[in-house]
C-alpha cells in the first residue's frame, strides 16, 4: 500500500482573527498545516509577501495568503503592492502553489455566511459596519485575543452554524462578483482553502 505523503500548506493571514480560526480548524481536523506567521499580529502587504517569499524557498507545497480588502482599499499604495504580487503569482512558475483568497471587507464576513439562510449581496464599508449582523449569531464577538482565547472559533461556527452553507453561500458570492465587478459586494474567497484542505487530506 502506497505511503500517504502529506503535502506543506502555510496559511499566513494578516492579523489575529485568521491565525485564529484557522488554528481552531487545524487542531479540530487534524490537518498537517502550519498558520503563519507563528505570533499573529497585523502585518502589512510587505510582510505578508517577506513571507511568501519564505516559504516558498522552503519548499511548501502550498502557500496560502488572507487579505481583508477593506483594509487595502484603505491603502492604495498597499493595494497597489497587492494587485502587481497577486499578478505575479498567479503565473505558471508558481501553478497554483501560491494562493491569494480575499475577502471583503474582513474575515468576519465569512462567520457571517455559516448562519445566513440565504445569499444576500449587501455592501460593508468595514468590520464594525458588519459587527452588529454577526453579533446576532455570535453574541459578545470581538475582535480581540481574549475573545479568540475564550472561544474555539471553528468549533462554534460548525456546532451553531453550518459549513457547507457557509461553503454555498461564499461560491455564489464569487460568482456574482465575477459577473458584475463593479458592484463592490461583500464576498469572499475562503471556502477556496477549505476546499484545498479537503482535496489533500
């Protein structure tokens, strides 16, 4: 019988909350991945592509990048950074070994679609505009350690919400976003890792 070989997957996000939930979902899975960088603090696009670059001379099999958009919208000259690196790796040199999964505005975003009975395209400026909707389902969420330290993440979002609808609800999402780009929706782009994860394990 053939030996499974498991493949190197970094998942590197840009602040607390993704290190987080994706730590949460690592440990309740069992999934053979490393979430970096290995102390989450808010790290900015330059940071993030250091990282890249990192790992990529280490071999990983998988490099897998989190950007809120909300707050690259809020830089252009970070956006800009963002637009030419996400270019740059989507080349055949890197075929699909680095991945970039946006969301818009922020990681909250995709809690949000674990509990809504159905799509709805709506527009957030920022987290606290979306903070109130998923307080309805996550009462006492906060952005912060203490908060995260308290609370499994992944564990209350699959016990009192639903990944698959989560799943759904964020590839009609991308769709409509694909068809009608100037519509800045609130979208995103983390069931792409999901996905992953699933494939290889």
């Amino acid at each position: 019988m053939a030996r499974v070989v498991s493949k190197s997957i970094a998942i590197i996000g840009e602040g607390e909350t993704e290190w987080f939930y994706f730590d949460s979902l690592r440990v309740a899975c069992r999934f053979p991945f490393k979430v970096a960088p290995d102390f989450p603090q808010h790290s900015d696009i330059r940071h993030v592509l250091k990282l890249v670059e990192s790992y990529i001379a280490k071999q990983y099999d998988y490099i897998v990048c989190l950007f809120d958009m909300d707050r690259l919208y809020q830089y252009p000259s970070e956006m800009q950074q963002y637009q030419s690196a996400k270019k740059k790796y989507s080349t055949k040199k890197y075929a699909g070994r680095v991945m970039f999964i946006e969301t818009n505005p922020c990681t909250e975003f995709w809690f949000l679609l674990h509990f809504l009975p159905n799509v709805v395209c709506k527009h957030y400026e920022s987290y606290e505009q979306l903070l109130p909707e998923l307080q309805k389902y996550m009462p006492g969420y906060e952005k912060t350690k203490r908060y995260f330290i308290r609370t499994n993440l992944y564990k209350y979002l699959t016990e009192n919400g639903d990944l698959e609808r989560a799943i759904k609800n964020s590839e009609k999402l991308c769709k409509l976003c694909k068809e009608t780009p100037e519509d800045l929706k609130a979208y995103s782009e983390i069931h792409r890792i999901i996905e992953l994860l699933q494939k290889i394990s």
